[in-house]
C-alpha cells in the first residue's frame, strides 16, 4: 500500500438538529446532521406535515373556487350515410 494518501480517520461526535449525540469514526471532525433515525419519520413512525412558507393555505386559497364535480363532456352528433 502507498503511504500517506489516505485522509486522517477521527473518533468524533456527530450532533443531529434534535439534540441526539452519537460516537463515531469519521474523516472529518464535529459532524452536524440535519435528521438521524431518533427524529426520521420512517424510524419513529410520527409524520410530520411542514407548511413551507404556507404553500398548501397558499394552494387551498387558490382552488377554492373551483368545483369539485368535473364538468359533462359534450357529446358530439354525427350522421351516417344511407346506403343506396
């Protein structure tokens, strides 16, 4: 094996936005995460629903007016040629 090309591997800690604190081995130092599987919902069961910058009032204002019932299609009449 070739020396030195490899990065150096740390024993750190790897902080998640929810408080949850985990020892790890990694290449870089002090990770932070953004969800780890004590606050992912697929892991704990519990959907969360987040409303963006009021994206689904901003939808629901929006399509209010409209029907729920689609409208009748029109039918089209056409006549065929008698035979003679």
């Amino acid at each position: 094996m070739k020396e030195n090309i490899h990065p150096k591997y740390y024993q750190t800690t790897a902080t998640c936005a929810c408080g949850t604190v985990y020892e790890i081995g990694s290449t870089k130092q002090n990770l932070r995460l953004d969800i780890c599987s004590a606050c992912h919902p697929l892991f704990t069961g519990k959907q969360k629903l987040m409303d963006a910058e009021g994206r689904v009032s901003k939808f629901k204002k929006k399509y209010s007016t409209v029907s729920a019932q689609p409208k009748a299609a029109k039918k089209k009449t056409t006549k065929k040629k008698a035979k003679k």
